[in-house]
C-alpha cells in the first residue's frame, strides 16, 4: 500500500470518498472509463472555469487547492 501524508483532521479518508464520488457521478453523465475519468473531469473543469467568472481561473482554482491539500495533510 501507498504510504500515506499525514491526516491530522482525521477526515482525509471522508475527502478521498468525496472525490471518488464525484468522478462517479462525471463517469456516470459521460461515460468515461476509469482511466480517462479524473483527467476528462479535469479538463471539463478548466473549460468550466473559461465560461465563467463564478470560480476565478483554473490555474487560481488549482493553487488553492495544493494549498488546502498541504493543510490537510500537514503533520
């Protein structure tokens, strides 16, 4: 098994199964595999974030989500 990073909230297990189930549901819509389902959704999410001002950039979205995944995980 992979090792893991710290999980200090103890919730890291609960965000693992929050991120499963959304490509679950973008699998479900789309149909794509296993494989191609986080990139696909990914991809989708950075055409998203050019029609809309409601999310900020892709690459912003990005940052901020490495920095929540360091606080998340920081021991």
């Amino acid at each position: 098994m992979t090792h893991l990073p710290a999980d200090p909230e103890g919730m890291n297990d609960e965000r693992a199964v929050w991120g499963r189930t959304a490509i679950e549901v973008f699998q479900d819509v789309t149909g794509s595999d296993d494989g191609d389902a986080l990139g696909d959704l990914l991809s989708d999410l950075m055409h998203l974030c050019d029609r809309t001002d409601a999310y900020g950039t892709f690459d912003e979205m990005l940052r901020r989500a490495r920095m929540h995944y360091r606080d998340e995980t920081a021991a």
